[in-house]
C-alpha cells in the first residue's frame, strides 16, 4: 500500500534523462497571489511512450496519479532558494483538447 496524490496543472519542461522523463508541472494556487507550486514528476518505461504517443507539450494541462512524494529544494537561476515537490506516476491523463488536425489547443 501506498499513498497517492492526484495533481492538475499545465506542463512547464519536459527533460530526458538516461532512465526516464522529467516533467515540471505548474499547480496553480488560488488564494491571493501566491505562485502556482512546482512539481516534477518522474516517468518511467511505458508511462514515458504514453506522454510522447499523447504529443503533450509544454502548456497541455494534465492530471497525474502521483507517488512517492518528497520536497526538494534549490537555487534559481538568479540565486534565490526555491523548492519544488517531486513524485513518481503511476498515472497520466492529458486534459488539453485537440482540434480537427490531431494538435493539442495551445494555452493563451
């Protein structure tokens, strides 16, 4: 038995590594003007075809059954700290539509 978490947001970056995808998803927070929480979720063997067979993208909105959940913290490009969530799938759904020639309705 383990826990899982279900999270709803629009992919930021999708990163390749040796072993599996990287993908930063943006879970927007709405209570004031806090910024949207950062996850990077980790795909591994088959849930990595189903991503590139779905052609998501960065801005395609998407829900994952995530697990294995830690915090993980670092420094931005302009050197303040930040932290982020990261988990491994066992589940992944595009949210974003396509339209009539099989692309994905691009976000505005």
């Amino acid at each position: 038995m383990f826990e899982s978490h279900v999270i709803i947001g629009h992919i930021g970056d999708v990163r390749n590594n040796e072993e599996h995808k990287l993908v930063s998803i943006s879970v927007a927070v709405r209570q004031g003007n806090e910024p949207p929480v950062w996850w990077e979720i980790a795909l591994w063997n088959d849930k990595q075809e189903v991503l590139d067979k779905l052609n998501a993208e960065k801005g395609s909105l998407v829900a994952a059954q995530v697990f294995g959940v830690h915090a993980y913290a670092y420094l931005d490009d302009e050197g303040k700290p930040q932290a982020s969530l990261r988990a491994a799938v066992h589940m992944l759904k595009i949210l974003t539509p396509k339209t009539p020639d099989n692309t994905r309705v691009r976000r505005a």
